[in-house]
C-alpha cells in the first residue's frame, strides 16, 4: 500500500508530519494493506492564515483494487487531529465496503 501525503501552500509538511500522517494511516487502515493500492492524504488550510476551531482539513482517497476510489474528509483544530478523524471514517467506510462485498459472496 503505497501512502502518499499532499497539502496546499498554507501547510508545511515536514518529515515529522510525513511520518505522522504513515503511521495514523497504517495503524487504522493497515488490515486492508492487502487491498488498497493507494491512500492519498491532501492536508489544507481552510482559513488561509487567520485561526479557526476546525481550520485545518484532512481528504484521506482510498483505491481498492479493481473498484472506484472513495475519498473522505475531517476538519479539526489540528492537522493531527483532522488526520485521525479522516482515517477513522475511511476505516469505517472500507469496513461497510468490503463487509457487504464478502456478504455477498
């Protein structure tokens, strides 16, 4: 599973947010490593330079194998906090996605 991180110009993504935002995802999506191809996690800055309480916005894009990808999305005080929020859904919508698949079955 390759895990790629991208953010807009207002946030700096150093070494230690690039291994932040690896880790959060491989511990909450990492059982379904065998199925996803590719997680994609666009950090952003909703209110530029002024302050917020949910000004910082995590986009966590998953592509399963041979499905579409699905995408969802957090926004919280913190970058780190947004990161979690965002896995924690998408953990939450592989779960419903790949349950329902393997009901069928």
């Amino acid at each position: 599973m390759q895990i790629l991180v991208n953010s807009d110009k207002n946030i700096t993504v150093d070494t230690q947010v690039t291994k932040f935002v690896e880790e959060e995802v491989q511990r909450t999506l990492g059982r379904f490593e065998s199925q996803l191809t590719r997680v994609e996690v666009h950090l952003s800055d909703v209110n530029s330079h002024k302050p917020g309480l949910k000004d910082k916005r995590c986009m966590v894009e998953v592509r399963p194998a041979g499905r579409k990808p699905t995408s969802t999305t957090d926004q919280a005080a913190t970058v780190e906090a947004a990161v979690r929020g965002a896995a924690s859904k998408m953990k939450n919508s592989l779960e419903t996605t790949f349950g329902r698949a393997a009901n069928r079955r």
